[in-house]
C-alpha cells in the first residue's frame, strides 16, 4: 500500500461490487520465491553503489558493463508496476512500453511476461518491506521491517505507513541504509518522495542519510530528480504512488488505474529525454497487485472457525501473521487450513523462515511475524474485521504474498 493509511482509508466506503478485469494468466499465480543474493530489490541498491564507487559495494546484478561511464544514476521507483502489470498498462504508456522492449535488463525472472527484465520483491510483497529491503540492501529478515503491520514486544502494533519516531527508526530498523553508506564515501545521495514522508519512522528506515527533497506529485518527482542529476555525479532515487492507490481503490485496469499509468508515462518522457551525459534512469517497483473479487475474501473476525485460538492478528490480508492462545497453534492450523484449503498455505513461523522468504531472521525479529504464517494463494484474501480499519476489506487490488503477479517487478534501464 502507499501514502498513509489514515489517508488512504478516508476515501468514501463502499460494498465490493463489479471488479475489472486485471489480464492475469494462470502462471501468474504460480509460487516466487524472493531471489536475495541473486536477483532481489535488496541487490539493487549495493550494484548501483559499486557503479558509483562506493567502497566495498558489490555488483551483484552485473550492471557494470551495461552501465559503463555513468557516473549518476537516477533510481524510479513506481508503487505497485508488477511485471505481470506491464502488458495491461503499455497500450497506454508508449514510452515505457519502448523501456519494457528493449529486452531483459542484466538479469530476467524465470517466467517473466514478454520476457522483460525483473527483479524480485522481498517477502511479504509489500511496500513498507520492499522500501526497506531496497534501501537498505539486505533481506527482511535483516532489517526487521517484516510486514505491512506487525507486533511490538509491549503487544502494540505497529503500521508502518502510520509510523512516526515510536519505536525509534533506528533500533526497530537497526541496518544502515545504503544511502548512508553512499554519502559517508562521499557519494551524494538525494530522495525525492512526498514531502509529508519526511522524517516518518518509514522514511528512516529506508532512506535515512540522503538529502530529502519533497515533491508533492508526479511532475515535482521528475522535476526534482532531473534538477538532481544535473547537479553532478551522484544517486538520486524517487518514489511515486498513484499507480498503487488507484489499484488498490478501483482495481488494475479501471479507469483511474490506466489514468495513473498514463501520468508515469509522462514522468517516463520527461526523464528518459531529460537525462544529463553520465546518467541512467533505472525503473523497478516494490511489488505487483491482483484484484479480488467479493466471493474470495475471508474474514477470521466474522468466522468463529477461524478466530478460534488467536489472540492477535497483524500483516495484511495476502500475508497474516497469527498470534495465539498458548498450546493452541496446531488447532489453529488445521483450523485455517480446513477452512481455506487451496486457497492459502498456513506455516508455522520456523516453517516459513527456514523455508527462506525472509532470508536468515535473527531471534530479535523473529517474533514480530506471530505463531502462524498464512499465505494466500490465487485471488484470496483473509480480512481481519474488529481488527483493522474496516476499509481494509472494501479494496479491490491487494498484494503481500508469494504469487508471481506480486513477486516479480520490472527493472528497466534508460541510458
């Protein structure tokens, strides 16, 4: 999700109706599994770094050579541009179906759609995650920042779009970022985001170390960026959100959501032919979005099978995290997995971590992702009535889980 939640769930309630049509084919909805160390947001951030110079930065995503006599890059970040979102949005933005046809970008993801280049998200597929895992250059596990919300050791939850300076940034988020890292070797590093972000718990734990400069829509973002990169050699990176919120309001693929495409494709015009000599322009997202019709939504508030036994709920509706009555995990298990069946994997914590989606865990995060992981597959989602904002339940595109439509992102590069 993006922006803030109190921001996002003021918009006008509404039933779940007709939901659009988002062009997912089947293999879309085959399992992802984040590739850190290979091809992951997390090993964007240390490449670009080790093209710019940056003391002990590793390439692993071999940019060198494509990126060979730059000596600035400019880093977009779109919320919510999946790779599976490409060929539903290129009709309407020529410029970035131009970047998608270039050809695979350094490295592809198996399966990727019109075999365009991609990276991984981290997992969960989320924004708070992926913000954190490319800022900072490593796997969640890591940074600590292991979903949309998540519980604090006093039992209070967190959300992370709601996040001001309590717990502290720097000990809930305890990693430095590699905008830090860039500018203690003398690499300047400027962030170019909303300028309510500034100084927010989140803004911290990515981003903390770069010159923040507010931008307060699309057209700013680009101006910003451009200003810059034209001002010397350097990593500049921003973000932009409206893709990701009119999914999430009106579904992939409805008029507000080809709307936002068309407005990425002008900030795409302008930077791809605004670039200074020794620049590049990457594009990536934090992750993709499906949309969910009414008869695939769960919901353990209004369940007694699925309440029974928790004690605690936090994640979002593609991930949950569970926390329960003690001794009752593996009824609460078989509980979930005879009510959603197919429809999701339930996990043990250890399970879900020693199966790797967040890279190695020390123990001071481990128990921020509960007793129980739940995963959803194909188009279900588990609300959480009495426990979140009940706008949660009235969205129509969500994202968070291991599916490849909301695993895999673009990464595009203009030179």
């Amino acid at each position: 999700m993006t922006v803030s939640g109190s921001e996002l769930f003021a918009e006008r309630p509404r039933p779940v109706g007709a939901v659009p049509e988002d062009g997912l084919p089947e293999e879309a909805f085959r399992t992802v599994a984040p590739a850190y160390g290979a091809g992951s947001l997390a090993d964007l951030l240390p490449s670009v770094c080790a093209v710019l110079g940056v003391p002990g930065a590793v390439d692993v995503l071999g940019l060198g050579e494509r990126l060979d006599g730059v000596d600035r890059v400019g880093v977009l970040l779109v919320d919510g541009l999946g790779t599976y979102q490409l060929p539903e949005a290129v009709p309407f933005a020529p410029v970035l179906a131009d970047l998608a046809r270039s050809g695979p970008s350094v490295i592809g993801v198996s399966g990727a759609p019109d075999g365009a280049g991609a990276l991984t998200a981290g997992f969960p597929s989320t924004t708070p995650v992926s913000l954190v895992t490319l800022g900072t250059g490593v796997a969640p596990g890591a940074h600590g920042v292991l979903g949309f919300t998540l519980r604090r050791p006093d039992g209070r939850v967190l959300n992370h779009i709601q996040w001001a300076d309590d717990p502290d940034p720097r000990d809930w988020q305890p990693v430095p970022t590699r905008m830090e890292t860039a500018m203690d070797a003398g690499v300047p590093v400027t962030v170019v985001s909303a300028p309510e972000f500034e100084g927010t718990g989140l803004s911290l734990a990515a981003n903390r170390g770069g010159r923040y400069l507010g931008a307060g829509d699309g057209a700013a973002v680009t101006d910003g960026m451009l200003a810059a990169l034209r001002s010397g050699p350097g990593l500049v990176y921003g973000y932009h959100p409206d893709l990701d919120r009119a999914g999430h309001l009106d579904g992939v693929c409805s008029d507000s959501w080809r709307a936002a495409v068309r407005g990425v494709d002008r900030m795409l015009d302008r930077l791809v032919h605004g670039l200074p000599a020794g620049a590049a322009l990457l594009v990536i997202a934090d992750h993709g979005q499906l949309n969910v019709p009414g008869s695939a939504r769960y919901d353990l508030g209004a369940d007694p099978v699925l309440g029974a036994g928790v004690i605690g709920v936090t994640g979002e509706p593609r991930v949950r995290y569970l926390y329960v009555a003690d001794g009752s995990r593996d009824d609460v298990m078989a509980n979930w997995r005879a009510v959603l069946g197919e429809d999701a994997r339930v996990l043990s914590r250890d399970e879900a971590i020693a199966e790797g989606w967040y890279g190695p865990v020390p123990p001071r995060h481990a128990d921020r992702l509960g007793d129980v992981v739940v995963m959803c597959r194909r188009r279900a989602v588990v609300l959480a009535s009495g426990w979140e904002p009940a706008r949660v339940g009235e969205l129509i595109a969500y994202h968070g889980s291991g599916t490849a439509a909301e695993m895999t992102i673009p990464f595009l590069i203009a030179r």
